[in-house]
C-alpha cells in the first residue's frame, strides 16, 4: 500500500518504522520547518555566548524492550545518550525553600547535542516532506488526496495515518472519519510556558533537575548538564497547568520574566544575562483514549500519538509502533 502519515514526530516515524519494513510505500507530511515538534530545541546568541535550550520535552525513559531495542542503534551512533542528574523535590516551609534529594525512578535519556536529534536520526531513511501543513483529506472511493496549505495536493494514497495532537486531528478527521475524530474530540491537553534562561556564570546549586511544589513552577532543569551540551549555565523553566492556562494571553518575553523572577527566589541565583519563553498550548495530555491506535478500516484511516495512551515519549513511539505492526500483518 502506499500510506501517508501526517506528522513526522515520534509517533509518526515509528508507524513509519515499522510500514516501510513490511514493504509498505511511506510518505510523510509535517507543519514545522524541521525535526522536533515537542523535542523541539530553541537556539539563540547571548551575552554568554551561542546557547541551546530543550524547551519541550525534557529527557525520556525506556520502560519496554521493544522501545529499548529500536534506540539502540541510535544510542550506538550519537543520536541518544544517558542522563543521569541529580535530582530534588522543592517546596516552602515556613517561607523558605527546602530541598529533598529524589533518587531516578528510571533511566533518563537525552537525545545529542539536542533533543531533537532523536527525532532527525528517525526521520533520516524516511521520505518526509517538511514545512507542508496538511489542511484537509479528500476521499474518492477508496483513493485519498492530501490537500496542503497553499493549494498543493498529495496523492493518491491508499491509508492515511494522522499522527498530530489530538486537539488537531480532530476538526482533520471529522469529514473522513468521524469515529476517529470523537475519540480525538474527547481528549484534553494542558498548556506549558517554557523559559529559557542564560547565566553568566555558575548559578551555585549542587543539582540539575527539580520538581517545583508551590508556585508557578513546576520543573526547572539546568539544561548544560545534559551530554553534548558544552558548558553554559543555561536553565529550562516549566509553568504550572494552572498558571499557564491563567497566562496564555501573556506576551512570551513578560512569561519569561515572571517565571525568571520566580526561579531566582527559589534558589536566590542573580539576574539571567538572556530570557525567553515559549507557549506550548497542547503540552501534556491529561485524558487520553486508552487504546494505543485508532483504526478505521472502512476509510483506512488511522490515528496515533501519545494522546491515544500517556503523556510520554515511549508511549508515542509505542502507539505508532502499534499501528504499524498492526497493518503490517
């Protein structure tokens, strides 16, 4: 068959993975300019120099065989590296911070130098079509067209595959497959703002990673510490649900100050010399669907992602993966 997959992320590329091995003729479609989405990485110059922050996904684990199997080999060639911080839990008592050490429920892992060269190490034996946003599917019997922003067309196709955001596959499915589309309807994701914040020297905390329990921080990662990435004191800042979705009309450079000042109470570091920030408005899923893929075999369409299961990357990986083996049979 020949099958497009709209969306060239991790749940993409691994129905890729597996369809193109079974023989299937893949093409995939995806909206951004390159390899990331949520592994996305920001780059910027600063008075510290060039720097690079992970301003999506943090790190991910590897809890199956079947995952861990299929990053080995991009373990084996640089794409992917173990992380191993050191990790605490912070909170306020009496007006002040107090720190508790957490030890690592899981290995922790990053891709290198960034984190989305995971995601350009998948999408290398893969035809993807990047920048090319796809606005609607056409169906004519059993036959499909992509319609693409700016009036281009793609096919034709015998399956589709939608692997985007469920929020977006939704309103893309309903003409086709209204099933698939319900499911998607009934998903819910909360919004993150990301800072990125830049230091001129050590910020003079012994820990990487903290999981913040009062205030409009949730997760705050000095980002340097991760292998491949030199040694800048570069910092990632991750907001609340709550104070997110109370902030989503903020422009980004005042989120950036607001979560910048936050941080610099909780460890008492100087004024960053760079700030930035990022809104994710479809960061984490908090209802998913529970099964690992959607399958309409009366359309032949298919949806993935990690909306269908839990908010992780190998669960990504895993419903795409799913999908696949299951059409390849």
């Amino acid at each position: 068959m020949k099958i497009a997959i709209i969306g060239a992320g991790i749940a993409g590329l691994a129905a890729a993975d597996e369809l193109s091995r079974a023989g299937h003729d893949i093409v995939l479609h995806d909206k951004g300019r390159g390899a990331g989405g949520r592994m996305s990485t920001r780059r910027a110059q600063t008075p510290s120099g060039k720097c690079r922050w992970d301003h999506g996904a943090q790190y991910f684990t590897v809890r199956s065989e079947a995952f861990r199997t299929r990053l080995k080999p991009l373990m084996d060639a640089g794409a992917i590296a173990q992380w191993s911080p050191r990790l605490v839990t912070a909170e306020t008592a009496e007006g002040r911070w107090t720190f508790a050490e957490r030890s690592l429920e899981d290995e922790m892992f990053v891709g290198t130098p960034s984190m989305n060269a995971l995601i350009k190490a998948m999408a290398e034996t893969h035809k993807v079509h990047w920048s090319s946003r796809v606005m609607a599917i056409e169906t004519d019997g059993a036959v499909k067209t992509l319609v693409l922003e700016g009036g281009g067309r793609d096919g034709p196709f015998d399956a589709v595959v939608c692997a985007i955001p469920a929020e977006q596959a939704a309103s893309l499915l309903e003409p086709v497959s209204p099933r698939l589309a319900s499911e998607a309807s009934g998903v819910r994701s909360a919004p993150c703002w990301a800072a990125m914040l830049a230091f001129e020297g050590d910020v003079g905390v012994d820990w990487d990673g903290a999981s913040v329990r009062q205030g409009p921080l949730a997760w705050v990662a000095r980002d340097g510490s991760k292998p491949g990435r030199g040694n800048a004191e570069t910092w990632v800042l991750h907001a609340t649900p709550e104070w997110a979705t109370a902030s989503l009309d903020l422009a980004p450079q005042e989120a950036a100050d607001l979560l910048a000042r936050a941080f610099i109470e909780l460890i008492g570091a100087p004024s960053p010399v760079y700030s930035a920030a990022h809104r994710w408005l479809l960061a984490k899923v908090e209802s998913g669907v529970g099964e690992a893929f959607g399958w309409d075999a009366n359309a032949s369409i298919g949806a993935v992602g990690d909306w269908r299961i839990a908010p992780r990357v190998e669960a990504a990986w895993q419903s795409g993966h799913s999908l696949g083996e299951f059409l390849s049979r």
